[in-house]
C-alpha cells in the first residue's frame, strides 16, 4: 500500500518522538483488541513468557533478546492493566 502523501515519512523529527508515538498507538490497538476479545493480552502475555523462557532454556541470542522480551510483556501488563482500572470504576 503505498502513500500518497509521503510527507509523514520524509519528516526530521527525532526518532524518539516516532517510537513514543508508535507505542501509543500499538497500546491503543491493543486495548480495542482485547475489549472487542476479552483474554486476548493474557494470551499474548502468556505467549511471551513461554518464547522467552524457551529462549532461556536454550541460551541462543539471550543477550540481544531478553530485553526485548521484558519490554513486550511490560507493554502487554500495562495494557491489560489499564483496562482492569477502568472496568473497576
């Protein structure tokens, strides 16, 4: 699918501005997901933990991945999370 308007990709603008504003809208898909699909984050948390202790087990690009792991369940908790605080009020 290509871009019309390529504007958006052309822009300086620093490259922590483009991550936050990619995880704010990753974690507002997420939360749509899981209301529309009740246990969706918790599966996605589930599967997570199972990659990364499979990582684990097999010592291979522990290294380079074990961050990545944290920082995926750390944006799938605080997804999940919340929504729990919301659905609580």
């Amino acid at each position: 699918m290509a871009m019309e308007d390529s504007s958006l990709m052309s822009e300086k603008q620093p490259d922590g501005d483009r991550v936050g504003a990619c995880i704010y809208i990753l974690h507002m898909l997420l939360q749509r997901v899981e209301q529309r699909h009740p246990g969706t984050l918790q599966e996605m948390i589930d599967g997570v933990t199972a990659d990364r202790a499979s990582v684990l087990a097999s010592q291979s690009q522990m290294n380079e991945v074990v961050p990545v792991f944290a920082e995926a369940l750390k944006l799938l908790s605080l997804a999940r999370d919340q929504l729990k605080l919301v659905d609580d009020q």
